[in-house]
C-alpha cells in the first residue's frame, strides 16, 4: 500500500470540518455575481471590508479564502445580497445554486509538519501546477485597510508590537500545502505590502532584519513542500525592493571592487550585528546579494529565510532579463511560476540548477536500524552522497590539489562544446552564391544530453590498458588523431573542430562515436567508476517539463507545424515578458548548473594548489559535466554528419548549440530534410519545441557571413543580430 503523505489528510480533514461546521462560502462564480447583481465594484467591497482589491479578486477566483472577522463580515455581505438577489436557477436535485453559509466556526486547526519518512521506493515529483495569472495591481491603502484587524493568538501574534493585519487563507487550493498557504515566496515593498505569487497581498510589520526572519517563519504561511519524500521542505524566500532594503537598514547599492558574486556587507555592518545579537546566523557567504539567515536545526525542524536583495543585482539580468525593473506583483509573479516548475531561488539560476539536482537526489533517506529497530539517516542510492569527492587527475583542472600534489603531467580532459568555423578555402562557388546564411539553435542541447545519461557515483579507479565499454562511464586516455574526418566539418573529438595530435583524454561518450564511426579504439589507460547511475534524470524531467510548458503558455506547443512554430517564436516573446523571463531563467538554469559541477576557484587570493570552497560539494563533478558536454557535442555532429547525408549541405560555423547553414531563402524550411508526405527526416536537424529540437537563431546574408569568417570571427556568435557570449555557467 502507498503511503500517504500526513499532510494530505490533514488538509481533507479540514475541508470536511469547514463543510460539517458550514463555514464554506458560496462557490466562487456565486460571489461575483451577488456583488455584480447589486452593481457593486470589487473596490467598493474591499474599502468596506478593509482588505485591498487583489484580496477579493482572490476570493471571487476561488485562490483563497478570508479569515476571522472579515470572514463573518464578507459572509454577511453576501447573505444580504443572497437575499435581495436570490438565485435564479437550482441543480436538478433541487440544491440550491448559493449554498447558503451556516454560522461561524473556529478555523480548522494548522497541518502539523511531516514526520521524518520510512524507506520506500524511490520517486520522483509529479508535474508542475497550473500557471497563476497575473496579479492585480493593489490598491492603494486606506484607513479602513487598518480598521479592523483580525484576532491575534500567541502562536500567530507579530515579531512587533506595531501590529497590521495580515491577510490570510483559510482553505488553501488542494494543490498548496497546508503548512505553506501563501506559496513560496514574497516580494516585500518598502511599504511594507509583500506581494505572493497568488496576488495575495500580505502586511509585513518588520522593521528591521531579524524581525523581518522572525515574522517569515512565524506570521507569513512561506515556504514549499519537499520535492522527493526523502528531502528538505525549501526555505521561504523574501525578496527585497531597494525601498524595503533601505527600510530594513541596508544599504541601496552594494559597492566594493570583488566581483559582484563576491560582494558583501561587512561583519561591523549594523545590521550584520543586528542578526548576531538576535542569535541568527549567516552562512560563510556573509550577508550578500542572496543571504541566508538561519538557527541550527531542532527537533528535525528547519529555521531557515533566504533574502534576496534586488538593488544589489539578485536577479542577473542575463538569467532573468527585466525582472528586476518590474513591479513587485509581477516580480512575484515571475518568482513564483518558476519556484512552481522548477525550484524556489536560492542564488543564482547556476546555484539553483546545482540545488536541483540535490533536492530531486537527496543524499540520505531515513534507514532502520538492524539492532535499534529505530530510524536513522542513511545512503540514498542513486544520489552522489554526503561527502565530496577527488576526481581523478586528467577530469580535474589545473589548480586542483589532486593535480599540483601529485605533479600529474598526463594532460586533461578537453570536453567543451563547439567552437568551429570553416576554413574559407573549402567554401565552394555554389555555397557562396546563395544569397542566406541561417543559424539554427537546439533547444537547451545540455538539457537534451542530461536526458537518461549514465553517469559514475562511486570513485574513480585507474586501469591499464583496458578493452573499451561504452556502458562505462568514466575517462579514456586513447589515439584518435589517426581517423580521418572530412574537413569541411568539425572534427567530433575537439571543441575547436580541429584534429586531434596524438593520444588524449576522452570521456565515454567520444570514445563510444568514434566507436560508432566505424574505428577501433585501444585505450591505454582508463579512470572508470564501478557504481553507475542516471543520476540527472529527475532533474532533467523536471526541467523539460517546465521548458516545454512555459513555451506553451507563450504559445508555442507541440501540435504547431514547422511554419506555424517558426512564427509563434518569433513573437513569443512579446506574448508575455513574464513569461518570456520564466523560459530566460529556466534555459539559465541548465546551462549554469551543468557549469557549476566545476566550479573555479574565485577572489584575487586564491593560490594555486589550495582547496577552495566548491570542492567540499558532492556535487563538484567535473566528470559529470563532461559526459554532459561530450554527448551534447557528439550529438551536435552526428545531425551535421545526417544533414551530409540526406542534403548534401556543410556547416559553415558553429558555436556550442548553434550552427550555421547556406540557404537559397531565409528560412530553415528552404535547406532542411522533408520526405514527399512533408514530415521531417529523423536524423537530422528538425523544428520543434522540445530539448534538442531546433529553432531559428538568426539569418544574414551571405556576403556578411564570408567576410566575419575571412577575419577568423565566428558567424554563429553574431547571426542573431548581437555579440552572443559562450557562458557555460562557471
């Protein structure tokens, strides 16, 4: 029999309780037409029930519920209008359209947290929940907003005795967790108005840091429910305007001459002091951009608010592009649709997409004791563990201990995506008198390799002379410098494109199409990895999902033929720029957290040779980034070897996920691979809004192509009309 998880029963209970009590209102759509009847506007009813108007948007949507006395006065209101505007129709049982509200009850009791989970089978998160629409913007406060406040018990009463009511459901939505009705997240404006991602609008009493901890974990409902049965509930999180970071006694620009990631208030900061006297902590990071600020742990229970301060450059306007220049609705909004389908911020896109990984694989599960009989924390198979792990010297880097104590000399691994222009000399007359150069970009390439992807979960273990497995993952040291390759495309063993000169390392997977091609590999030596595993599977269905409904939601979806895809992407975008700054994160997300499995050293001081704080993650893996990258690569140049085959075309360039075409038109539809029924030819590089399919980069003319690679510059960095960087997330 499956278990349940407790809080799913608790939440029926309550719901069963409010019904036997008769504290449920009319249905939603019943509401709004008591109050349209009587030709009263939303505004109205909130200035005479003291909330603002996204309150009873939410109300009348059916996204939450009011609470104490402004439960009983909107209850009023409404059997008043019930009254004089009675239904006009019955269900056929003869029910009444409006169930008529019985008297009023206590509140159903809180959900008490989730006990610690016995072993099960393990299981990964179910789909994302449905988009919530954008918020209204909150009207502005009237007295009547502080008139009649609700009533305070011990366990819910403020961090402060300047006490402002807060707006709260009752019965949350059966797809939020009980213990977290106000979602997972808040943007706190220098008013003190913290925006949800429901169009909830709280009251935040705080004035200073820890009070504003103090409320987080005791007054607001934040948080969200764990991702997989064995791992952590996520933090809450506050964002932070510049008005609401000055109000709290920050500064509004974080100045120094570090890198921006680096930057922090230092240890004599006021507010750095205010924390300590209030017995918080910080994590080493210090009190930065994305601050952490905890107790340790009781009971099992977690204390814990992460803040991220928007003037300090929170959200990188490379990964969240005009988030942070939106109003705090919308900022919320955007926040919370991603903490939805993928996870709630806690850094970066690139530390958020590492954290994935770890929450969708938790380390430990709960264990019974053979002797005790008592639970206790114990390996979770599949996951990379509690304790970091050396990589063996040629998939390290160059600084790493492992290579400067030992003085290895035996090379690395050079796994990187492409970065490959064709020589001009092979350019034929008939290519250079087409008038188009298209780019073509694969949908999040990295994602698409991550997906049922082997990868090593033990250590490395060295090996000479060993017969190639191309089940195996791990690091090869072989000679492919003797296969020959058609010059007019990139070589698949180098990121450059260029032949390799005598042995080097190779991940599997290179190794393996070399294999594929038709070669004899002899490896001379090999460091494998005995426990094996497709570690990034969760995470990569979890991010697939939220890719491809984000684009749906902006009106790209999977049952659009090539033309009607090419057109809903070209204006996608503008469809929503929230949206369109959800889908920005998510592709961020991949990428940065496939680069931070290596994460460099960073500051002035490092020294070569020293441990530098990424290492002490399980999750510094610089093998899994390269088996990632490797198959990326590899599969970038088995659909440019198939496109040979069924077209005849050559690439003029490619840079990491996009590659560059000669076209007789301006669109990919004039050089790509149609059978005679119209249907794609599998195989080689096909449109479509799925991780690795294909969509249009940029198109210009050939002339201008021609001239960039006669100056040795690379056309697929500049087909899109600007100077696009290679970022792979370190």
């Amino acid at each position: 029999m499956t278990q349940q998880p407790p809080q799913l029963f608790t939440a029926i209970d309550s719901l069963l309780a409010a019904v036997d009590d008769g504290t449920v209102l009319p249905v939603p759509a019943e509401r709004t037409r008591l109050r349209e009847a009587a030709g009263l506007t939303q505004a109205a009813v909130a200035q005479a029930l003291g909330v603002r108007v996204p309150s009873i948007t939410a109300w009348e949507a059916g996204r939450a519920e009011p609470r104490g006395e402004r439960l009983e006065a909107y209850r009023r209101l409404l059997e008043g209008l019930a009254h004089r505007y009675p239904a006009p129709a019955t269900h056929p049982g003869g029910e009444d359209v409006a169930r008529q509200p019985a008297p009023r009850s206590p509140a159903p009791p809180e959900a008490p947290s989730a006990p610690t989970p016995s072993p099960a089978p393990e299981t990964t998160s179910s789909g994302p929940p449905a988009v919530p629409g954008p918020p209204t913007t909150p009207a502005t406060r009237t007295p009547a907003d502080q008139s009649a406040p609700e009533p305070e018990s011990p366990a819910t009463r403020p961090a402060t005795s300047s006490h402002r009511p807060v707006k709260k459901r009752a019965a949350p939505p059966l797809d939020t967790d009980p213990r977290f009705p106000h979602g997972p997240l808040t943007v706190l404006d220098g008013d003190g108005s913290a925006y949800g991602t429901d169009g909830i609008v709280l009251d935040c009493p705080a004035t200073t840091i820890p009070e504003l901890v103090e409320w987080t974990l005791t007054e607001s409902g934040l948080g969200a429910a764990k991702l997989h049965r064995n791992g952590k509930d996520a933090d809450p999180l506050v964002v932070l305007t510049a008005a609401a970071a000055v109000k709290l006694g920050l500064p509004q620009r974080l100045e120094g001459h570090e890198q921006r990631r680096s930057l922090r208030l230092p240890a004599d900061h006021l507010v750095v002091k205010q924390v300590e006297k209030a017995k918080w902590k910080l994590t080493q990071r210090g009190f930065g951009p994305w601050a952490r600020i905890y107790r340790p742990a009781q009971s099992g229970r977690r204390r814990c608010v992460q803040l991220a301060v928007l003037s300090w450059d929170a959200l990188d306007e490379r990964s969240w592009p005009g988030v942070a220049q939106m109003e705090p609705a919308d900022i919320a909004r955007v926040l919370g649709i991603y903490a939805m389908r993928v996870i709630t911020p806690r850094g970066s896109t690139a530390v958020s997409g590492l954290e994935l990984m770890t929450a969708l694989r938790p380390p430990t599960r709960a264990v019974q004791d053979k002797e005790t009989g008592n639970w206790v924390s114990g390996y979770n198979p599949g996951s990379l563990g509690t304790e970091p792990m050396d990589p063996a010297p040629p998939e390290a880097t160059a600084e790493h201990p492992v290579v400067v104590n030992s003085g290895w000399t035996g090379g690395f691994l050079d796994e990187e995506a492409y970065q490959w222009v064709r020589d001009v000399d092979l350019l034929t007359g008939q290519e250079v008198s087409l008038p188009w150069a298209v780019g073509l970009d694969l949908n999040t390439a990295f994602l698409a390799a991550a997906a049922r992807l082997t990868v090593g979960l033990s250590a490395p273990d060295h090996f000479h002379g060993p017969v190639f497995n191309p089940k195996i993952p791990g690091s090869w040291l072989v000679d492919l410098s003797r296969i020959e390759t058609d010059p007019r495309l990139p070589s698949p063993f180098t990121p450059s494109g260029i032949r390799p000169e005598g042995p080097a390392w190779y991940q599997t997977h290179t190794v393996a199409y070399a294999q594929e091609l038709g070669h004899n590999v002899a490896p001379l030596e090999a460091y494998l990895r005995r426990e094996t595993g497709a570690y990034l599977d969760p995470w990569h269905d979890r991010l697939k999902t939220a890719y491809v409904d984000t684009l749906a939601d902006l009106g790209v979806t999977k049952d659009l033929t090539d033309q009607e895809f090419l057109a809903a992407m070209e204006r996608h975008k503008d469809a929503d720029p929230a949206l369109a700054a959800v889908l920005a994160a998510i592709k961020a997300t991949v990428k940065g957290g496939v680069g931070k499995l290596r994460e460099r050293p960073q500051g002035r001081h490092y020294k070569q040779g020293e441990r530098w704080p990424a290492l002490e993650r399980p999750t510094w893996r610089p093998d899994i980034r390269a088996a990632v990258i490797s198959k990326a690569r590899v599969n970038m140049h088995r659909k440019m070897a198939n496109m040979v085959k069924m077209t005849g075309l050559y690439p003029l360039a490619v840079l990491s996920d996009c590659v560059v075409y000669p076209s007789p038109g301006r669109s990919p539809l004039d050089f790509l691979p149609y059978s005679a029924s119209g249907k794609p030819q599998p195989g080689g590089f096909r449109l479509g809004p799925t991780p690795g399919l294909a969509k249009l980069e940029g198109v210009q003319d050939m002339a201008w192509t021609v001239d960039l690679m006669e100056q040795g510059l690379n056309p697929a960095r500049h087909i899109k009309g600007g100077d696009a960087v290679l970022d792979d997330g370190e």
